[in-house]
C-alpha cells in the first residue's frame, strides 16, 4: 500500500480453518489485530506469546486483544501487555473495533505502543457501557479523560 498504514481484524472464521493466504497477507498489513481465539487459531498454538512470536514476521505489528485480560504485543522481541480497564459491560458488542479505533489513533501519532494500548483499552471499556455495537463508544476527550480518571489503578498507573 504505497505510503498507506494498513491495518488488519481478520474476524472469526466460523469453519476454524484459518486459511495459510491469512498468514501471507500479514506481509501487506502494518498492524494486524486478532483477539484471542483469532490468534490461537491462525499461530497454531495456545501461548499468547509463542503465537506473536509464530506471527512476527518483522514487519507487522501483531497486537492481541485478550478482553478482560488486556491486550499484548511482541515489540523488538519483547512481550508488551497493558491492563484491561475494569468496567460493569452491558454489551460487549462492538468492544474490539473500539479498541481498534483507539489503539490506531495513538499508534499513527506515534505515541509509545503502551499509550497506544492504553487508549485501545479505554475505548474497548467504555464501549461496553450500552446496549449495541457503537451506543456508547466514546469520543477522544471522553476516552482520554477516562484515562486520567483511572491511572492510579493497578496496571494503569500511566
């Protein structure tokens, strides 16, 4: 994609075949962003951190989201994990793509990839807070300010 970021949620593949063509495409994509079972069924394997280490393939930013478990990435070589925030969900519908939103804004601006984790989180959380996919995701300041408001809890000390 000539001078395009492109980015990458493969969705579930509901025959759990996970086609190889998948793992080729990571070679076009900047940042690729499975949830959990999305990655243990394209890496092949059960270990959150042998499976971003199956996909690194020194390009692609590999960023896996864990739900109430946060969220992980394998950044030169090293595991990066970031707390998920603690909400009440209502409707977790929706809640990745959110996520996806705000882990890109900060990424594409160049923000450290825990900051950039950070904001995913928050904006996957509050996604949660209503019923439907995009009721309640929240603007930037909305996110932001969520974030401020919860940083002296365990994990999110930023």
């Amino acid at each position: 994609a000539k001078g395009l970021t492109t980015s990458l949620d493969p969705g579930y593949d509901p025959s759990e075949r996970w086609e190889k063509d998948l793992i080729e495409t990571l070679e076009y994509v900047d940042v690729f962003l499975p949830n959990e079972v999305e990655l243990e069924g394209i890496a092949g394997s059960k270990d959150l951190e042998e499976g971003l280490r199956r996909l690194d393939n020194g390009h692609t930013l590999v960023v896996a989201k864990l739900g109430r478990n946060g969220c992980a990435a394998l950044v030169d070589g090293r595991l990066v994990r970031a707390p998920a925030f603690k909400v009440e969900p209502v409707d977790t519908t929706g809640a990745g793509d959110s996520f996806n939103a705000g882990f890109l804004h900060a990424w594409l601006r160049k923000e450290p990839i825990e900051e950039a984790m950070r904001l995913g989180a928050a904006c996957g959380a509050l996604s949660t807070r209503a019923l439907g996919g995009t009721t309640a995701q929240p603007s930037l300041d909305e996110a932001l300010e969520f974030m401020r408001s919860r940083s002296g809890e365990p994990g999110n000390e930023s």
